[in-house]
C-alpha cells in the first residue's frame, strides 16, 4: 500500500507524506505554527497540481463529448449484492406512487461496489423500457452547469454550447422530459459543500417537476452528501462477508473447493476487508501464482502490491489531498492506534486539541467546534466509522460515542504518518528519527531499551502492559500525550510529573497502582487524566485540584476510593467526569461546586451500607447546581432511595432531580428497578433525546414524550402498563426491537416507516404479548419505508386479547392481512382507521363478533360505504354494534344502509349512536341509519337533499326510530331542513352554530314527540315559530348565545306564549327537579362554556 501511495505521489506534483512535512528540528509549541504553514503551501501547490490532471467523464470537459459506453456488467458475476439490488429496486419503484423525482444515493467506502451495483440496476430489465436512461460519470471539480449539459447531450443526442445558463438548460430539460419516464445516475459524486448540494438537488428535482416519473441514483462515498441530495433514505452500502470475499478470490483463479489455495484464500480475503474491489485486484494478482506465491502473500504487507488503477484507493487519495491542511494532521494521527481499535470520540478529540492538530482559535468552544467538524468530515468520507454496539447507536454504555477505521483506511493513514512500532529485531537505524508518534507493546519491544527507540521530540506514546522505568520520561520534554494502559506499576514515576506540555494522561487498568504522588499537581497543562480500572487507588491527591486546565477526569471501577478532595471544587474548566462503578458516596456534596460539568455519570454503585443513604439523598440538591449537564447516568444509582419511598414520592424526587437540568441531552435511569414513574411533560428537558429505561422492571408508563426520543431503551421493562413508543433508525437497522421485552395492557406503535426488515418484526413477537389489550400501529402520512406497508401489516399479528385497535397512516389500496380474516381478533371490541390516503375499500367488520364501536376518519378514497361489504352479506353482522363514527370524509357521497339476501331487505344493524363530521358529500340511501343518537356537523348534504327511495322504503320492524338529534356547523336555509321529516319519533333536538337560518324550520312542527329543544349560538335566529304551540310534548328549552331570540322571548306577550316551557338562557342554569338538561347536548363536540 505504501509503494501504491508512492506512485500516486510521483503523479500529482508536489503531493508529499506526511512524514516529510513534520520539523526535522526540535518540535516545541512555537514551531508547529512553522510547520502548518508549510502545509498551506503545499495545499495549494496540490490544488495547483489537480487542476492540470486530465479529468474523466463527460462533465469534466471543457466541452461535451460523446457518453461513455453504457455501463456493461455481467450480473451473474457479481456476488453478494442481491439483497442490496432488491432493496434498490424497491425504493425506486416508489416513484410511481409519489409526486417529483426520487433521488436514492447509495454510499458506502471506496471500492464496497457503489458503481457496480448502480450499473446492475441500470441494466435492469424494468428500466429498459424508461424513454431515457442518462449515465453520467462525476468528477472531482462540480460544474452543475456541466452536468446539465451532460443530461441534455444523453436526451437530444445534439451538443449545446451555447447553453450557458443553468436555468436555460434546467427549463430545455424540462420541455425534453416533459411526461416522459428516466432514469439518472450520477456516479462517483464527491464531497460537497452546502450550497453546492443545495443546488444540485434543486437542480435535478426541478428537471423531474414534469415528468411523468423520474429516477435518480447517486453513487457518492460521504454519507455527509448522501444525506444532503436524498428524497428518501440513504443506500448504505456495507462491505461483504470474508466468505464472499474468498468467492471472488476464488472466481477470478478458478480455485477448486478442498485445494491447497481455497485454504490461503480464506486467510488473504479476511485481509480485503469486505471490499469487493480489493477482492477483485488480489484475485487478479494471485492468479499468475503458485501456492508457494499465496503463502508469500500472506506474510507479505498486502497493500504495497495494489496499483494506482484500483478505484477504491484512487479515492482514499483524492480525498486526502481535498482535505484543509489541519484535518490532514488529525486523520494522520490516527495511525497511532492499533488496526480495529475501538476509538472514544472524547479521546480522540482531546489528544488533538493538546498536539495542537486543530486550527486554533482563541476560543475554547470553537476549538471544540472545529474538532466535531473534521469528526463529522471523516464520518462522511468513511475515514472513521460509527463501531457496532448493542443498543446500536454508535456509543458504549457509558454513554460514550465510539468510532473504528477500516482496516484498509488505517492502512493509507499509516502511510500518510510514520508511526514508530518497534519489534525485536529492530535497530536505531531502522526507524525514521522524526517520528512524531510512538506505539508501544510488551510484545513488540521485548528486550528492547527504549532510550534507544524513542527520541526527545516524540509527541505521543501509546504504550500498553509494559512495566515503566522511574527514568523512562525524562528526556521526552516534548510529550503532550501519553497512554499507559495496564501497566504492572505500582507507582507513577516521578519523571511524567515533569512533563510540562502534558495534555493527555490515560493510567486505565493500572490496577496496582496503589497513590498517586503530590507532584501530579505540577502538570499544569493536563487537560485529560484518565484513572479508571484503577481500584487499587484509595484516595487522589489534594493537588489535583491545582490542575484548573483539567477538562476530563476518569474514575470509572476505583472501587477503592473512599472520597474526593475538597480541591475538586477548584476544577472550574471540568466538564467531564466519569464515576461510573463507585463506592465514594461522601464524595458527592463535592460535586456540586463543579458547575460546568456537562457529563456526569454516577452509575451502578459498588456496595451500600445504611450511611450512604443520607449521602445519597444529597444528590439531588447537588443536581440543581448543575444547570449544564448534557448527559447524566444515574443507572442502579436511585434504588436505595426510591425504597424507601411511595410511588407518589420517587416522582417528586426524580423530578426534583431533573426538572432544572434544561440542557440535558442523555439520561440514563436503567436498571432503577424501584421507578415506578416519570413526569407526564417534558417540561424543561426539551433537549433530551436519548432516554435509557431498560430493567426498570417496574415502570408503569412509557409517556408519550418519551415515546418521542430519538433513542428510547425500554428493555426489559416487564412490568409497563403503557407504552407510547416512536420507531427510530440509524440506516441500517430501526429501534423497534426494543418492544421484544414489553408486554403492557397498551402500546402505540408510531412511525413504522422506519422499520428496517421484516426480522425485526419478527423479533419483537407482537401476536406474544398476551397482556396487551389497546395497540396502535402508525405510519407517517404520506412516507415510504424499506418495508412494503402490506407485508408489514401482515406480520404485525396482535394478540388475541387486543380489544382496541388503530391503524394511522396505511398507504394501500386495501387493508385486510390475513389476521383480519382470522378468529384472531375475536375479541375485538373497537376499531380505528385514519388517514388512509389510498384505501378504497373498506375490510368486512362482520369478521369482528364483538365490535361495537367503529371509527374511519379521512379516508379520501372512499365514496361509498355499502352495508353488505361490510357485512359480507351476513344478516347476523354487527348485532353488538353501539357507535359508527365517520370524520373528515371529503369524497364520501353515499351511506347505503341496504343490502339484499336470499330475496329479503337488510339493513344496517341499529345502534346507539351515530357520528358524522366534515363529510360535506354525503348522503343516506335509501333509508336513514337506525341510530339513537345521530350527531350531523359540518354535513349540508345530509340536511336537505332529499335521496331519491327515502319514502316509501318499508323499515324492518326491528328499526330503532331516531331519538336525539344534533346539528352543528350546518349552514343550510330554513326551508332545505327536509331530514326532519323522516324523524318523526325523535325526543330531543339540539341546533349548534347554524348562523344563516332565521327561524327554526318549519318541519319542527311535526316533530309531536319532541320533548327537548336547545338552541346554541344561532345568532341570526330572531323569533320561534308560531307552530311552537303544537309541540305539545315539548317540556325543556335553552336557548343560549341568541341574543335577538332571547329578547324577543322575553316580550310579555311571548313569554305567556312559552310560560309552561320556561326558556333557560344560561348553559348551566341549574333544572327544576323534574327537569332533565337536553340529552343531545353531551355530544356536542364544542365544550360549552357558561355566559357572564
């Protein structure tokens, strides 16, 4: 690899390693400015030098040539990507049911196969048929003007130089895709700035704005630019199997299975690091060797035989060279750690800050800034990679973010920094003397004296297990870093104490080391101490506190430290202390003084006696001083108090724990088990987004804002009564496997899009959970997921014992999985479906044997409900049906409340109540709905217009005649009020905000029956009717907000008219004994308020 860098070097002019720009003089801190200087120069000497490299592709021309030919690949070839092509393929063809062009990237490191699987896709036989398929080869300079040259060029076949404008060529493209199906891919997009891809996805969505369905596929090695430029989720490419690797090996050498080379084949494809393209290229070399070759290879540093042809490397260059001078520094720096090393992102930034790596600003803040920018830059690139954890969100279980390279990615950083790693047989000639870094081992150095190996000017060491001389340090003037993990000293030598420029200090799993000397207080530069694993330790040195540039302290497993020094209060600069497995309970009023802390983590205890409860319950008044935490672990931490308390009070102590702590950003409560509660509000944690629950085994409830985190565990929380639980993802796999451990009485399930596979489904064992009784399963309106909404429903099996369901949000045209069909949900007895954008037909609910209550709300596909769909013709449906409810039903046009079967007339099953709102099309046919409560708002239709088969309609003698009756929000004229007429048993009638009548229809006076009549904020009613006489029955009336009625009530001669009813004006007027307020009035969905 370092020989591939080597000619790569010789290629562009001036491109040098990093080893030679490091001062070959002694480096102290006034001469590094010396040294970046120097690497502007040769930034711009390299930037100089790409600029005359000739460019590749169509739009890196001055002018437009001719395309390349069409990607040719051999599908049956490639291996190990089928899954990937499927995943693809499904996400494209969204396009047909969304409005605009989709813009899938696929990113992944360099040589994972980007490209190769974009040209399977293109080659695919569903896009064969497309009117244009455009391949465009992207470059390393962004010309958007180029690109839209280039797509003109695919679809006319004409070169156009005089378009010169990008609006011009956008709007030519426009006219030119106009209804027409394509398919783009841009391959090999490189890192972008905001704005550029701000442009460029504005660019291709307005090219698609026309078109009948367009494709885009973006192939780009930055995360960072995938995020920017997608419409949907991010491809993310992952590297291969080592056994795929090995078959690749295998196809380019027709390797035979049982030979002697399938056994080294196996080892060398462990070394491609799951890039298929190092798979290719080692294939490639081993195929004109014999086995004796393969076992050289094997010995041999793999890397230096790979050629600059190799695409994968090409872009681990050309990403170096477009990094600023100061991000160089930091990515080479992480040579120094071993290959697959597991790198803490605090770690990793404080070393950088102390060598001085990051471009230097008087502020400490934007030092810190600029250090969480180069992170995010080589998280983008794949320089560094999010590790693997078990609650998959990239951090460890202290909360800290965790980061790994690709073996092949250190391998190019190694090449770009000298490390010294010395072995045996090494000799002082045998390392380069300028070396800023140093890694060091008991294995490697052996016998070895390290005054011969190390040199004064070294400004890092990493050493682990080595047993340390007194005298080691004190030539080393220069160190600013300095790693001695699990070392078998049982003191520190007084040599580091001298080290003035010392910034960094990791003593993790010294576990003999027993003090710590007063002079650690003269490390005035120390910025991070790292003690943890030390539980040798049985008290730290007063002098600690001298150290007032200590950022970070360490203390995680000092089982043996009994407290803190009072000193630590002094700590004004500490934001970071880690007391995770401790036992220093009189420590704790300590902590209150160190107000800047932003990570504090108190977690699992070591022992509790019966004193440290009184320590313990300080903990809370120390919390309300530590008004910046960002993340706290109080894991195992509260069991002793919450004990001791009712449930009522280990509310109040947690919130008084918690309720002043407005920046924080991670809590972490597991393992409490005696937590029976949170607060219902997120109030004044608006901020939090990680909340960790898990083994809280009595917990109660899941609130909805915690439902909300963009990471919520809730493992093992077995004793949930209710869960409000929000589907999250990082990419690759979603959150919802956290609900495998809960079995509450209610769940919601919210935002299912973001389900990753069907074995996460799986996992979590839904149809299990036989304590569940109320579920809600919810799509985001309008998204599309990596999972077919219809397969997902299907596997989403509920319990028998679900009695309440919701489906939110389902995007098909029908919703009936094969549980539906199923006894399964035998003892369902509600059911609601909302926002169906696409559902056209409703499912049978006569499968339902104890469903008495039913609620659709907006379901704009709908026009007509049909008595016998829903009760698949079945004259026994819905007989314990008590509520139908229909809600912002914009399209519906018609209720036919009939059906026929064997010769005879059904009709809808009567029921209790019937509700119906915002459905302005609506009609009943032929006969009304047997209900005896009927609520009409917002519904002009159903008031007037009179369905042709309404009379004359004989109803079953099983009919149950309307009662009550509510009209809200329904402006219809006075004389249009014809559905009273077909109410003749009908008791009581409230009239809502009906503001454009003038009088009570004349239809009221048939209604001989009606016993109650409330009159609600109609203020354009001026009188009753003379007809009011006849109602005879007629014993309560209330009119309130009428006030032109009300006056006209109250003349003398119309108040001897009304004086055996007695009109109430006020809402809550209390009735005479003998009275009853109007039924109707407790369906009115506007809460009423009493007049003043």
């Amino acid at each position: 690899f370092c020989n591939f860098v080597s000619k790569m070097s010789l290629q562009v002019t001036g491109m040098p390693h990093c080893v030679d720009i490091l001062p070959k003089k002694n480096l102290v801190a006034n001469q590094i400015k010396t040294m970046k200087t120097k690497l502007r120069m040769i930034e711009d000497e390299l930037n100089q030098s790409v600029s005359d490299i000739p460019q590749q592709g169509a739009i890196a021309q001055q002018d437009i040539d001719p395309p390349k030919t069409t990607p040719q690949v051999e599908e049956e070839r490639i291996l190990g990507r089928s899954a990937d092509k499927q995943r693809v393929m499904a996400t494209l063809s969204l396009s047909n049911n969304r409005e605009g062009p989709i813009i899938l990237p696929i990113f992944g490191l360099g040589g994972v196969g980007k490209t190769t699987l974009a040209q399977v896709v293109y080659k695919d036989t569903q896009f064969k048929q497309y009117d244009f398929r455009v391949w465009i080869h992207a470059s390393l300079k962004f010309d958007l003007l180029k690109i839209g040259r280039s797509m003109l060029f695919h679809a006319s076949g004409e070169e156009r130089h005089g378009s010169n404008d990008v609006e011009y060529t956008m709007s030519h493209l426009q006219d030119i895709y106009q209804g027409m199906k394509v398919l783009v891919v841009l391959d090999g997009l490189w890192d972008l700035d905001s704005k550029q891809l701000k442009e460029l996805k504005s660019f291709l969505l307005s090219v698609g704005e026309k078109s009948t369905e367009v494709a885009v596929i973006v192939t780009t090695c930055s995360e960072g630019v995938a995020r920017g430029i997608c419409t949907v989720e991010p491809h993310k490419l992952n590297p291969l199997s080592d056994d795929m690797c090995c078959a690749i090996i295998k196809q380019r050498n027709a390797i035979k299975d049982g030979s002697d080379k399938e056994e080294r084949g196996q080892k060398i494809a462990s070394m491609c690091g799951g890039l298929p393209s190092a798979a290719i290229v080692l294939g490639s070399l081993l195929g004109s060797k014999d086995p004796v070759g393969w076992s050289d290879m094997m010995k041999s540093d793999i890397w230096s035989s790979i050629s600059s042809s190799s695409s994968g490397t090409r872009f681990f260059v050309s990403s170096y060279k477009s990094m600023p001078p100061y991000l160089k520094l930091c990515f080479a720096y992480c040579a120094i750690f071993p290959k697959g090393h597991i790198i803490a992102k605090h770690d990793l930034i404080h070393q950088w800050i102390v060598l001085h790596l990051i471009e230097p600003s008087e502020n400490v803040s934007t030092t810190q800034q600029h250090a969480e920018e180069y992170i995010k830059r080589l998280l983008d690139i794949s320089f560094l990679q999010s590790a693997k954890s078990a609650l998959t969100s990239g951090k460890d279980g202290q909360g800290t973010i965790m980061f790994t390279m690709h073996d092949i990615v250190h391998s190019f950083a190694v090449a770009m920094c000298e490390v010294i790693v010395p072995d045996a047989g090494m000799g002082i000639s045998d390392w380069n003397q300028h070396c800023p870094y140093a890694l060091l081992t008991n294995s490697g150095v052996g016998q070895l004296k390290l005054s011969n190996i190390l040199h004064a000017q070294l400004r890092a060491i990493r050493c682990n297990k080595m047993d340390i001389g007194d005298d080691l340090f004190s030539f080393l003037g220069s160190l600013r870093v300095l790693e001695l993990k699990e070392s078998p000293m049982h003191k520190l030598p007084h040599s580091i104490c001298r080290l003035q420029h010392l910034g960094y200090l990791n003593l993790s799993g010294c576990s003999q080391l027993v003090a710590l000397p007063l002079s650690l207080g003269d490390l005035i530069n120390l910025v991070h101490i790292d003690l943890s694993d030390c539980f040798g330790l049985s008290q730290l040195p007063e002098t600690l506190g001298n150290l007032l540039n200590l950022s970070h302290i360490g203390l995680s497993r000092c089982h043996g430290l009994v407290g803190l020094p009072g000193s630590l209060e002094k700590l004004k600069k500490l934001v970071h202390l880690d007391m995770s497995f401790w036992s220093c309970f009189e420590g704790i009023p300590v902590l209150g003084g160190l107000t800047s802390l932003q990570h504090l983590n108190l977690s699992h205890p070591c022992c509790y006696l019966p004193e440290h409860r009184s320590h313990l319950k300080l903990l809370k008044d120390v919390l309300f001083k530590l008004t910046n935490l960002q993340y706290l672990n109080l894991s195992m931490c509260l069991n002793p108090i919450f004990y001791c308390l009712s449930e009522e009070g280990s509310l109040k102590y947690i919130q008084s724990c918690i309720n002043r702590l407005s920046s924080l950003e991670h809590l972490d409560l597991s393992h409490n088990t005696f937590l029976f509660d949170l607060p219902e509000s997120q109030d004044g944690l608006n901020k939090l987004y990680t909340l960790d629950l898990s083994s809280c085994i009595r917990l109660k409830r899941v609130h909805e804002w915690m439902g909300k985190m963009d990471f919520l565990n809730i493992k093992n929380c077995k004793g949930l009564e209710s869960c409000h639980f929000t589907v999250q993802n990082d990419g690759s796999s979603s959150s919802l496997v956290q609900l495998e451990d809960v079995n509450c009485k209610k769940l919601d399930i919210i935002c299912l899009e973001r389900v990753k596979s069907m074995q996460e489904v799986q996992t979590i064992g839904l149809s299990k959970k036989q304590n569940l009784r109320q579920l809600k399963l919810d799509w985001t309106v309008g998204s599309q997921g990596s999972v077919e909404q219809n397969a997902l429903l299907g596997q989403l099996v509920p319990p028998h014992t679900v009695e309440r369901l919701v489906l939110h949000g389902y995007n098909r045209e029908t919703c009936l999985p094969a549980w539906w069909t199923s006894s399964i949900l035998s003892n369902l007895v509600e059911v609601t479906m909302e926002d169906f954008p696409s559902c056209r037909r409703l499912p049978p609910f006569s499968l339902l044997p104890k469903l008495k209550c039913v609620v659709l709300k907006r379901m704009v596909n709908i026009t007509r409900i049909d008595t016998g769909g829903l009760s698949s013709g079945s004259k026994a449906s819905f007989h314990q049906l008590d509520k139908f409810t229909l809600e912002d039903m914009q399209c519906l046009e018609q209720f036919n409340t009939t059906y026929h079967s064997g010769g005879e007339v059904f009709m809808f099953p009567p029921m209790n109540e019937l509700f119906i709102q915002t459905c302005p099309q609506l009609c009943f046919g032929p006969c009304i709905p047997r209900a005896q409560k009927l609520l009409i708002s917002d519904c002009q239709q159903l008031l007037w217009r009179d369905r042709q088969g309404v009379h004359g309609v004989e109803v079953p003698s099983t009919s149950a005649p309307v009662t009550q009756l509510v009209v809200e929000n329904c402006n219809v004229p006075q004389p249009n009020w014809s559905l009273l007429q077909h109410l003749p048993g009908l008791q009581s009638l409230t009239i809502k905000n009906c503001d454009i009548i003038e009088i009570p229809p004349e239809y009221l006076s048939g209604l001989t029956s009606l016993r109650e009549l409330a009159i609600d904020g109609c203020k354009s009613i001026k009188s009753l009717p003379e007809s009011i006489h006849q109602l005879t029955n007629l014993k309560v009336l209330c009119i309130w907000e009428c006030p032109d009625l009300k006056t006209w009530c109250e003349l003398v001669a119309n108040k001897e008219k009304l004086a055996c009813i007695g009109p109430k004006y006020e809402k809550f007027a209390p009735f005479m004994p003998a009275e009853q307020p109007p039924q109707g009035r407790m369906n009115v969905s506007v809460q009423l308020e009493p007049t003043h």
